[in-house]
C-alpha cells in the first residue's frame, strides 16, 4: 500500500514548512526547500526532524 495520494497533498517539511515529494525510490518524503529526507515506514511518514537525512538534490517522483 502506497501513501495516499490526499496525505502527500497536505504533507509539509516540520522544519521549513515547504511541500515534500516522494523519493525516486519511494522509501521518503523529500523537502522540496531544506532537502530533508523523512523515511517512510510501514506506509507512515516519519516526520521528526533529528531523523531525517539531508540529501542533494536530486530528482524526486513526480
């Protein structure tokens, strides 16, 4: 089960309050801003700052 489409539409960044995209290998939530990955797990989005990762920019899911 994939992450509701409605969910992704309202999902921000807690930290810059930005919109977040899926990964390209859809394991996380990417800040479209701070570049902040937020895991993914079990189908919910772990959305707590000092997790998540700080990647790059790279492309993300469209």
């Amino acid at each position: 089960m994939a992450l509701d489409p409605e969910l992704l539409k309202i999902l921000a960044c807690p930290l810059c309050k930005t919109e977040v995209r899926l990964t390209a290998d859809e394991k996380g939530l990417k800040c479209l801003r701070c570049y902040r990955v937020y895991r993914i797990e079990d189908d919910i989005p772990v959305m707590l700052i000092d997790e998540a990762s700080i990647e790059p920019e790279r492309p993300t899911k469209d």
